[in-house]
C-alpha cells in the first residue's frame, strides 16, 4: 500500500450543540489549546500538535460525529483513494484547500460501515507548545491517539482497512468456541497498539476518541482537576489499566455526551515480526486488566455519526 500510505489519525470533528460550554471543558477542563475559533468552529491541538488542529468542535442541533481524519504522505495518495472509493460506488467528497480551517485539499469518504473518514496531507503549521510548560495545564493533553469505531460488520470492516488501506493489527479480541468469531480489532498505521478500534456492535456509531498524555500520574492529576472545577459527574469510567492495550485510562465526557479517553502507556508495535495479541471476549481482564467491569452508559451508549453529503445522521442498527 506505498502509492496510499497512511501517515496515522490525525484529528476528529464532533458536533456539539453549545459552543460556549464545550469550549470550557475542553479548553479549561482538558487543557486543549484554541488554535481558531469562529461563530460555529472551534479549533484545538494538544502541547505537542505542531499542526493547526486535532479536534475540531462544530456547532449543529444534534450531538454526533462529523468526521474522523487520517493525514497521508502525498497528494498522490489522495487521487488514489479516490480511484479506490469510486471503483466501490461509495460517497466521496472533494474539499478544497482552507474549505476545512487551516488544511490543503481533502477527500471524505462514507466507509462501508457508514463513518465519515476524511484524508488529507497538508496542513498550516502552528506554535509549538511543547516546552511551553508554564501555559500547560487541565489533562496536559500531548496529541490525539486513536478513534473507536463501533461496527455492524465487523469482519467487513476489518478486511476493508487491512486490504485496501493497509492498516495493520496489533490486538484482536474474539468469542471463543470451537472457531474463533472475531468481536473487536486494533489497527494501527503509526507505531503503536492502534489508531482505529472496531468494535462489533449497534451501529453505525462513534464510541470515543482517545488522547495521549504523559503517564498515569497526569490521569489521576486530570480526574482532581475536572472534580475540581464541578466536572466530577462528567468522569464517566474511573482510571484504571487496560487489559488490551497495556494503557492506563480514565474516560470523561463533555456536555454533549462526547467521549474522551485519557490513554497513556500503550507499547511499541513496527517490529516487522510482531504478531497481534488474541484476547478471549470471556476474559475477565480484557476490558480492565483489574478485573472491574466498565459502567453500563460506557458499554451502550455512543454518538451517531453524519453523511458526509447530506448531513443526516445515519439510521443506527444492530449488528450483522
């Protein structure tokens, strides 16, 4: 897949309906810097996004995805995705350099699971806040990690993003049997455990959107700040250690129900010999390497997510 390389996740778009009130939380309460705002956009990045962006909040009516994006290594790229998404009769969408704040040209595509994926190369560069430490502050969010993805299908959807696109699987967790049935998959372009989760569920929907800080301590940091400021209900999943992953997590949500995990600790996954790690959907150290079960809003409630050419919201349905 060199003539599409996929560089890694790059940013998400969600749709919020107050602005004002999602700003706080994520400016003030997450510590996400505003790179660019307007009457209906508002622009973020973390300490160490050297780009103009890695989350973007629109204003809509409905609370949902917009769009996840994934950042290529040439324009060359795009033109051959394009090819790709119209040989297989799926919507697509050309934007135009700026039509999105702060980037070059992009295509959106409806995968065939029905999310809004855009692609794209370039985009403005900004300060870097790296070593800016007396302005970091809230989570000391580092950059963005990885989107979940709950699918209808998931073996469609695994074929589609190992085969056509050439992501690669770290983890994979399935019921066990007589045959294995697979019921989730972490893929990765970058070099970690993942940058897209798939998950077999209802759906079409968008699950969360996860975060790198430093290290475990900035989650537990994070978690007094949010209480701190009247936020205490918004901590949704306490921190805690997954069993997939290896990472240390806590997930929080913003006034619209967006989910954020804060994700730290995950390992190294380019070796060319690596080989993905099975987990038994039976195992109770899976989800939580603890042993503690996830809380019932974080095991059934997620975003739907938006058609990329008309802007409905896609009918949600159960899994194949």
């Amino acid at each position: 897949m060199s003539d599409i390389n996929i560089i890694r996740l790059h940013h998400a778009a969600l749709n919020v309906t107050d602005l004002e009130k999602a700003r706080h939380f994520y400016e003030d309460g997450l510590g996400l810097i505003v790179t660019e705002s307007d009457g209906r956009h508002l622009y973020l990045r973390g300490i160490d996004d050297a780009n103009h962006h890695s989350l973007m909040l629109i204003k809509a009516g409905q609370p949902s995805l917009n769009h996840i994006a994934y950042r290529v290594s040439s324009e060359e790229a795009l033109d051959r995705l394009g090819q790709i998404f119209l040989s297989e009769n799926l919507p697509i969408r050309w934007l135009d350099k700026d039509e999105e704040c702060g980037q070059g040209r992009a295509l959106r595509v409806q995968d065939p699971q029905g999310f809004p994926v855009e692609f794209f190369c370039g985009m403005e560069k900004t300060e870097l806040m790296m070593q800016k430490f007396h302005l970091h502050r809230g989570a000391k969010i580092k950059r963005i990690d990885h989107a979940n993805c709950l699918v209808r299908d998931i073996n469609q959807a695994y074929d589609w993003y190992i085969d056509k696109l050439g992501f690669m699987c770290s983890e994979y967790t399935v019921y066990s049997g007589e045959k294995d049935v697979l019921w989730a998959a972490w893929l990765h372009r970058k070099p970690t455990v993942h940058d897209l989760a798939l998950i077999r569920e209802v759906g079409p929907r968008y699950h969360h959107t996860g975060f790198w800080v430093d290290d475990a301590k900035t989650i537990l940091d994070a978690c007094d700040h949010l209480a701190g400021m009247g936020y205490y209900l918004n901590i949704e999943r306490p921190p805690g250690r997954h069993g997939t992953s290896n990472a240390f997590f806590v997930y929080v949500r913003d006034p619209d129900g967006h989910r954020t995990e804060l994700f730290t600790g995950d390992y190294f996954t380019n070796d060319p010999d690596w080989e993905p790690i099975r987990w038994s959907l039976e195992d109770p150290q899976r989800a939580t390497f603890w042993g503690a079960l996830p809380p019932k809003s974080w095991r059934e409630e997620a975003m739907p997510v938006q058609h990329i050419l008309t802007g409905e919201l896609l009918k949600i349905e159960p899994p194949v």
